[in-house]
C-alpha cells in the first residue's frame, strides 16, 4: 500500500514538472533578428584631367588664333582638302574622356553685318605617327551642335578698324567616351562649320611648343600650344 502511494506520488510530481516546463517553453519569444546595415555606396570616381592648356576665363594675355574653319556649304567629299588646326597630347593615366573644352574666337572683316556664329563644330581624336598627326588614320569622330558646345561669349577684340574678332569659351560632353591609354600619344582636331565669319582655335597655355596644321591633306608643324582641356568627367 505504501510503495502504491510512493509511486502515486512520484507520477503526480512527474506530470506537474512536465505540465511546467510547458508553460515555460510556450512563454518564451524568440529574439527578432535585426536587419542589417546595407552596404556603403562607394563614392564616384574623381574626374581626371588628361590634359589642360585653357587660358584663364576672361584673361587677354595670349589672343593668338589659328583659322580652323569650313563654310557650311563645303562638298564632304572635299572635306579633308579644307584646314584644321590640331594640337597634341599625352594622357597621364589610362581613362575614359567625356569631357572636351576649348577657347576660339569668330572674326569679320568690313562694315557689312556677319553672322557671328558656328552651325556646328567636328571633334576628331587621332593617333600619332613619328611626331606628327595621322590625320588620315581617325580613331574618333564627331559632329556638335551649337547646343551641345555651350558657347560662351568671353570678350571682344578690335584689331584693326575694318576688323573685330569675338572670342568664345566652349565645352562638350561626347556622345561617347574617348579611351585613351597612358602615356600614349594623342592629337586633337577641332574645326568650326561656319557660314561667312571665319573661327579660329586660340593659342593656349605653354606645354610643350608643338601643334600642327592640316591642310591639303599635308602636315605642317607649328611651334604653338592651342587651349584646350581634356577630362573623364
């Protein structure tokens, strides 16, 4: 009788610790899971500035021009026999150019009003050949319209009497980045499309002494820098 009531006992405590220990396990909430921290967006790229011989917004200093123009009703097949200034350039690092500025400048002669302006301008990067332009060897080409140059009217000059000369500052982004490779050799061509005024690509800042003149499909060097920047921006 005793060892009956021993083990009614011992069952009760049984289930009473089991019934318990359910209570216990059904009252605990699992911890929520934090998020985590999406990634750091890494900066963008800083731009990088292949080349830069522009002349100071507004300076006067140096107003030398290169006629580098060709009258809008010109036969593309003759294109090439008309003149373009072209200067060169050795990119630092291997980048992408997005990024073109330059400085000219639109001339007319006599008291007759002339239109003062570019219809459009052509952009051509070219590979160099023994220190000079290969000017038949293109690797990149592209026509701007005036909206895509954003002109900027800088100053006037006045030569002479029958004379002015209207100097503009200019910037483009190309339709499609230029790779260039470091330390290789580039030259750049920039030519205006014009109706009667004549423009001219200005003399820049000093680099190293060197551009060239196309013209009749012959080379001919000058001991000219022309302004312009270059950049990946």
């Amino acid at each position: 009788m005793r060892s009956l009531l021993l083990g009614a006992v011992a069952a009760c405590i049984v289930a009473a610790c089991g019934s318990e220990n359910r209570g216990i396990s059904e009252s605990i909430t699992p911890s929520p899971i934090a998020p985590s921290a999406p990634a750091p967006t890494p900066p963008p790229p800083s731009p990088v500035v292949v080349h830069d011989t522009l002349n100071v917004p507004g300076d006067r200093n140096i107003l030398d021009l290169y006629s580098s123009s060709k009258p809008i009703t010109y036969i593309s097949m003759v294109s090439g026999l008309l003149p373009t200034m072209l200067d060169d350039f050795t990119s630092p690092v291997t980048a992408a150019i997005r990024t073109v500025s330059w400085q000219g400048a639109h001339c007319r002669w006599g008291a007759a009003a002339i239109s003062v302006g570019s219809k459009s301008f052509h952009i051509g990067f070219y590979r160099d050949r023994n220190g000079r332009p290969d000017y038949l060897g293109a690797l990149y080409n592209v026509t701007l319209e005036p909206g895509e140059t954003q002109e900027r009217f800088a100053f006037e000059v006045v030569p002479s009497r029958d004379e002015s000369c209207y100097y503009y500052d200019y910037t483009a982004v190309l339709p499609t980045p230029f790779s260039v490779t470091a330390g290789t050799r580039y030259w750049l061509g920039i030519s205006a499309h014009s109706d009667q005024s004549g423009w001219a690509w200005r003399a820049g800042q000093p680099d190293n002494d060197t551009s060239a003149r196309e013209s009749r499909l012959q080379i001919f060097m000058l001991t000219k820098d022309l302004a312009f920047s270059l950049s990946s921006e």
